[in-house]
C-alpha cells in the first residue's frame, strides 16, 4: 500500500507540472518516466518476460500519458522505415551487457553521437528508441538490473543535453504538435533522417568503443 500510495504522489506531483514551467529535475524525472513506459512497450512487444515489475508501472494519466502516446507512436513509424535498425543494439555495438559502466558508456557514446548536429525531436525519437533496443538485449541476456541503469543514464543525458531545449519548446507537450495537422509523408521525411543518421553514428561509435590498440 505505501507503494501505492508515493506512485499516486508522483503521479499528481508529475500532472501539476503541466499547469506551469516546469523545472529541469522536472523535465528529467518526465523524461525518466516515459523512458521507463517506452520501454515496457517495446518489452512486451519482444514477448519478453522480467523481474523488475516496479519499472513496469506506466505513465501518469493526463498529458503526460498523451506524451507517451505519442513517443511510442513515432517509435513504431522509425522502428517501421528501418526494422532491423533498432534491435540487437548491443551486437551491432559490439558491447558486453555484463558490466554496467561499458552499457552506460555505450549507450551515453550513442545519444551524443544522434545530438552531434543539433536537437529535433525525430532524434529525441531515436534515443528512447535506442533505450529501448538495448534494455529489451539487457533482459534477454538476464541482466534486467541493467534497464534501471539505462532510464538513469537517458535522465543524465537529458538533464546535461537536452533541458534547455526543452524548456524552450514548453516541455515535453511539444512533441504533441508533430502528430498534430501534419501530413503523414512529411512526418516520415523527418523519421527517415533520423534514422539515416543513426547509421551512421552506430559506425562511429563502434570505432570509439573498440579498446585502444
């Protein structure tokens, strides 16, 4: 019961602070949560099973669940263009999923590289997809723990990359207006460049997490 009760705490601390500015603990604890959603989806979708159930739990309702909707939505319109592009993430990056620091080097190696040219949110897309692709490899190869790890690591990564950008844009209700009155070709056009760039970077970050020679 007192679990249940500090999730429904959270839950109505994360609604309020759709009604004002939000702060950056803020917006990294949102983008924690719909980390931790985006995540289930793509576990339950692999059909697979874990033993963390506590980070099962989905988004708040309200407009952060509108949020996570929408993630989701333009995860499976990029993971469509390419299907094979974000899975089995650690094979194509050639890491080990035993060792916490080369899974979080890794994967923050990954989500600078997608950031090197700017922020849009076809790359924001890219990155949860990412998180996704490797947590799904974490619980296949019995290394669940590691999904905790990888939402801390994008929550990291967004408080140092991608706050002020967010603040800007009003939050994460922004990404709402890409689904918004927008013609479903020029929607793709956006995904496919992200997902053009994602191979890209995969090339160079193999290279830069290949043990010095």
């Amino acid at each position: 019961m007192e679990v249940l009760r500090r999730s429904s705490v959270f839950a109505a601390e994360v609604m309020e602070v759709f009604d004002r500015s939000p702060t950056d603990k803020e917006l990294v604890s949102q983008a924690k949560a719909l980390c931790r959603d985006y995540i289930n989806s793509r576990l339950v979708r692999a059909g697979v099973s874990w033993s963390k159930p506590e980070y099962n739990t989905p988004v708040p309702g309200g407009k952060l669940a509108e949020v996570s909707t929408i993630l989701l939505r333009l995860g499976d319109e990029l993971e469509y263009i390419r299907p094979t592009v974000y899975r089995n993430i650690a094979r194509q990056l050639n890491i080990s999923l035993h060792s916490e620091t080369v899974v979080t080097d890794a994967f923050l190696a990954v989500a600078a590289q997608i950031f090197t040219a700017g922020i849009t949110w076809g790359k924001v897309v890219s990155l949860y997809a990412v998180a996704a692709g490797l947590a799904v490899d974490c619980v296949r190869h019995a290394q669940p723990a590691m999904v905790h790890t990888i939402v801390d690591c994008l929550g990291e990564f967004v408080r140092k990359t991608l706050v002020t950008w967010l603040k800007r844009r009003g939050g994460w209700a922004d990404i709402t207006k890409c689904v918004v009155n927008t013609d479903p070709s020029l929607r793709s056009h956006w995904l496919v460049a992200a997902v053009c760039s994602f191979g890209h970077f995969l090339k160079a970050i193999f290279f830069v997490l290949l043990p010095e020679r």
